[in-house]
C-alpha cells in the first residue's frame, strides 16, 4: 500500500505565493481520493509542486513507491500530433527516455490498459480526429499505461458524459483498488466526489483547509466558505449523498 | 477479464502490422531515392548513355578522362549534394516544426535563407568579408555567418523566459522581411554583374557543388542525426504539449534550445553552399508526417529521406525540364512548394499538421 503526505508545502511563481503550509496526514492508496477547491485555488499547483515540477518549502513524503512512480495528467494535453492513440500510449510508457525497441511486455501493457478503460477500439485511431471526451479517455490511458503508484489527474472527467464519468471514475477506482495506489482527482463535481472518493482534501486561496473522509469534509459550511453557495446533502433513491445546491449565499464574494 | 485474452492481441498486432508497413515505406523512399540519384546522374547537357555513366561510376578506371570528369567531378557531387542538402534542410525544418509546435516553420519561413541571402550579398555587392580568413569562400563563409546570426538571435530570443513559441514564429517572419529590406537596398546600389551574381545565388543552385562540400554537409548531419536520435522519445513527447512533456519528466526548454542550436547548423551550412532552397524544409516533413506519423523513430529518417529525395528529384526536373540547360534548382522547389504551402494552410480542421 502507498501512501502520500505532506508536510507544510509551499510553492510560488515568481514572488507570488500561489501554495502555503499545504499539510495533510498520509493519505492512503487503494481508493480514490478528491482535491476539491474553486477556481486558482491552486490544486494544478499543488500537483505541479508534489510531482516535482515545482520548487518550493516543505516536503512530499511517499512511502511504498518512489518519485519516478509517479504520473501527473495535466489538464491540457496537445492531441494534433501525427500519432495513433496506440503510439501515443507507448510513449507515454516510454517517458521520453529509453532505447527504440519495444518489448513484449510493452506491447502487452498497453493492450491492457486500452482494455481497461474501454478503447481498444480506438487503438488505430488518429488523435486529432478524436472527439473532446476520447482524448480525455486516452490521456487517461497514457497517464496509467506505466502502472504508477501514485497518480494526479487535473479534472480527468470534465469532456466526458454523464455514463463515462461513471465509467471512467469505477476504471479508476478499481485500479487503485488493484494495485494500492494513491490516486488524487482534482473534481469539480461534487456530487462524483461523494460517490467515488473516499478521502477529500479542500484547498482554497492556496491553503489546505480540510482533508479527511468526504462526507465529513463536504459538509455545507466548508461548501459555503469555498464556494459562496448554499447546499445540502440528500440522499438518492439508490442511497448515494448528493449535493443539492440551493444557491449562492447571500453575501458578495470576490471573485479573485 | 475475460476480454483480455481475447482483444489484447489484436491491437500489438495491428501495431506491429503497422511497425512494419512504415519501415516498408521507409526502404521504398530509400530505394527511389538510389534511383532519383542515378538518373540525375545520367543527366546533363553532355549526352551520355546511362550504362557509359553507371559503368564511369563504379569502375572509373575504365572511363576517359572527359566522362570521368563530368561525372565524377561535375554531376556526382550535385547528385549527392541534392541529398545531404535535402536530408539537412528537411530535418531542419522537421524538427523546428516539433520544438515550435509550428506547421509553418522551417529554416526558410524563419528568416535563415535570408539571412543567407544577404550574407552572400554584403560578399558580392560590396566584397565584405564576415570573416577574412578565406577571401576564396567569402561568399558562402558571409552567408553561413548570417544565417547563423538570425539562428543564433532566434535561439537567444527563445532562451528568454516567458518567451512563447509563436513569439519566435512572428521573430521569424520580422527577419525574413527585414533581410529581405536590406538585399533589396544592396541591389539597388549594386553594379550590374554584382546584381546578376546575387539574383542568380538567390535562386538557389547545385551547379557550384563541390566534394568538399557534399564533405561538410554530411559530416553536419552525422553529428546532428544521432543527437536527434537518442532523443527521439523525447522529440515526440514535446508534441503532445509542454504540459504532457514536462509531466514526463522531459525537460522541455533545455531540449527545445539544445534542438534550436543542432538545427541551425543543419540549415545555415547548406544554404550557404546552395542558396535559396525555399520550401524543402516544409514539404519534406509534412510528406514525412502523411506517410510515417510523428513518431521520430519513422519521422527522423523519413523525414531526410522525404527531403532528400524530393531535391534530387527536383535536380532531375531543373535538367529534364530545358534540354541542355540547367535550371536554378530553388525556382522549381518554390513553384512546386508554394501550391503545397498554401494547401497546407487551407486544408485545416481535425488533421495533424
């Protein structure tokens, strides 16, 4: 089992500071685990900063995995190469290092996470000529080809519809469920959050607010304090917690 | 799980189909490339029979001295020096177009040509020489110091931080429009024999092919390739963004700068030998991409292949086109490149460039 903590983490762009004292108790693999906040609250930061990308204070403790386990999907990435999708999925395995051949067991890891997430059939596909959600799916499958131990994904589902955000977020958790690893979504869609994640962190105006088991973070006076909005927690027929938003609160909020 | 042992082989296999299908089609580029360069060997305004030719080339003992000469001194270094520019110029602009993330970028659309241009100019206007040491070479010696100028100010604009990629493109096109000014203004003041000799450099041609230079654009690529090479995953990393490529831990911005710096040796010493060439570093490429994809282990060969073998063809075509002359090889690249230009400009939407 891995796990992921940090421990009073800073990170700045030149002299702004856009991450301060971002602490959470080790969060453990094996489920999936939400990064919730609004808009330039700084979660890419935060990822940028724990995948390395980023200098700053603090420290990124990992036990059961190593830096170089790590995979961080950015939540832009360029689809107008001349590639295939199978192509473009060898390289991501390959990490932009490594010699020209390609081995079997390659070949057979990115059979299965094609798989695995419901694509094989796009395999020989171009990527520019794949629609916004496909690229998501692929940019997914690129991101877990190599097995990583500790996963961050910027918004992994917001192209996607209402069935393959279940989909895609039931693939992910039955990977981190598999292989223990620790698994962070940066999530918008809270009502995704309380059914797939088991572990939520807020982070807002660059401080970590709340980490802990979802329901106990979601609760509708941290919602009002990050976003402004008024909202309670129901149940659906089938039992799940869903977010009902009433509206924003009365009080004006800044939007910077 | 059930699928897995099912489905997964299909898609390696599919894969592999395709591995072989590219390296097909790179042997086929391969092999028109041999026979572009026989046949532009063979021709010229000398009538030889091809078999006289082939048999001058590979036993050369057997050949009077004239064929001997007009093949092995004249016609044989053009011949290969269509393909060392060719393959230079269209990895040039292959891997330009990778590290700027720009269809439209190439040594000629950034100014590196001419740049060149006016180097050679500034030598045959007003006999400066950049560097003195060689007044013989002032020409190429000027032209390759000016297109390492604009190269090297492209390369230290993009050292800069905070500086974008299509910051570097509109640089590019400032120097084209400003070397161009300042050939113009050396025309107007120039005499008349000077002004033939720089309207004639500028249309680009293998007419003034020499070993040595076939010598020293080979030895440029030899140098350049494997470096491109050992970084081939990297190289086609950067095209899935900077964001995808530095999330793999590729270092993107000491990449792009040390690819700025191999490539503009790729351009500027061929173009200082040959003038000109517009367009190759475009098409080469994109011809490249059509056929074999982005990824480098296909696309870096492909590439100088496609480049190689387009100039050599061209070579045939500047010979063929007027029995008994040769035409300036630049003028043919230009009118066969800027249709495909503008088609590569039009034709947009959910296609690679």
């Amino acid at each position: 089992m891995v796990t992921l903590e940090l421990d009073q983490v800073g990170a700045r762009y030149g002299r702004r500071a856009i991450l301060q004292d971002a602490s959470t108790p080790p969060i453990s693999g094996g489920a999936l685990t939400a990064l919730v906040g609004p808009n330039a609250a700084g979660k890419s930061t935060l990822f940028r900063r724990v995948a390395g990308q980023l200098r700053g204070a603090g420290s990124v403790r990992l036990t059961g995995a190593e830096q170089s386990d790590l995979r961080y999907m950015p939540q832009d990435t360029g689809m107008n190469a001349a590639l295939t999708v199978y192509e473009s999925i060898i390289l991501a395995l390959k990490q932009g290092g490594g010699g020209w051949r390609l081995s079997a067991s390659e070949l057979a890891a990115v059979d299965h996470v094609l798989v695995r997430l419901g694509v094989t059939a796009l395999a020989d596909r171009q990527l520019p000529e794949l629609s916004g959600g496909q690229r998501q799916v692929v940019s997914i499958a690129q991101t877990l080809v190599g097995r990583p131990g500790v996963v961050l994904m910027d918004e992994p589902t917001s192209a996607l519809d209402l069935y393959r955000q279940y989909e895609v977020l039931e693939a992910l958790r039955s990977y981190a469920e598999e292989t223990g690893a620790v698994m962070v979504l940066a999530l918008h869609d809270l009502n995704q959050v309380m059914r797939c994640c088991t572990t939520t962190i807020a982070l807002f105006e660059g401080r970590i607010l709340a980490t802990g088991p979802t329901l106990d973070v979601l609760r509708p006076d941290l919602i009002r304090r990050l976003y402004g909005i008024d909202s309670r927690v129901e149940h659906c027929s089938r039992g799940c917690p869903m977010m009902i938003v009433d509206g924003p609160t009365s009080r004006v909020r800044s939007v910077a | 799980m059930a699928s897995l042992s099912t489905e997964a082989p299909t898609t390696a296999m599919a894969y592999r189909g395709l591995v072989v299908r590219r390296v097909l089609l790179l042997g086929l580029l391969a092999g028109l490339l041999v026979l572009s360069v026989a046949v532009d060997v063979s021709l010229g305004p000398a009538r030889y029979e091809v078999l006289d030719v082939l048999r001058t080339i590979f036993a050369p003992g057997s050949a009077d001295v004239q064929m001997r000469v007009v093949v092995w001194d004249i016609r044989m270094p053009m011949a290969v020096l269509a393909v060392t520019v060719g393959a230079s110029l269209s990895l040039a602009g292959a891997q330009m177009q990778t590290i700027l993330a720009n269809p439209l970028a190439s040594p000629f659309t950034l100014g590196l040509s001419a740049a060149a241009s006016f180097g050679a100019a500034l030598a045959m206007v007003l006999g400066v020489a950049l560097f003195p040491a060689v007044i013989g070479l002032m020409v190429p010696i000027n032209a390759f110091l000016m297109a390492m100028a604009a190269a090297l100010l492209i390369f230290g604009l993009s050292t800069l931080r905070g500086v974008t990629v299509e910051t570097i493109i509109l640089l590019g096109i400032a120097l084209v429009f400003t070397f161009n000014a300042a050939l113009a203004l050396l025309q107007y003041f120039a005499s008349e024999q000077a002004l033939s000799a720089v309207v004639f450099w500028t249309m680009g041609s293998l007419t003034k092919a020499t070993w040595p230079k076939v010598g020293v654009t080979a030895v440029i690529l030899l140098i350049c390739v494997p470096l491109f090479a050992r970084r081939a995953w990297a190289l086609t990393a950067i095209r899935l963004g900077e964001a995808r490529a530095a999330a793999m831990g590729v270092p993107v911005r000491r990449l792009r700068l040390e690819a700025l710096f191999l490539v503009s040796l790729l351009a500027a010493v061929p173009v200082s030998f040959v003038g000109t060439i517009g367009f190759i570093g475009i098409v080469g490429p994109h011809v490249a991409r059509l056929l074999l994809g982005e990824d480098q282990r296909f696309f870096l060969p492909g590439a100088m292949l496609a480049g190689a073998l387009i100039l050599s063809a061209t070579s045939v075509l500047s010979k063929a086109l007027l029995p008994g002359a040769v035409l300036p090889i630049g003028i043919i690249t230009a009118l066969v490149g800027v249709p495909f230009f503008a088609a590569l400009i039009l034709t947009k939407g959910r296609k690679a460039w």
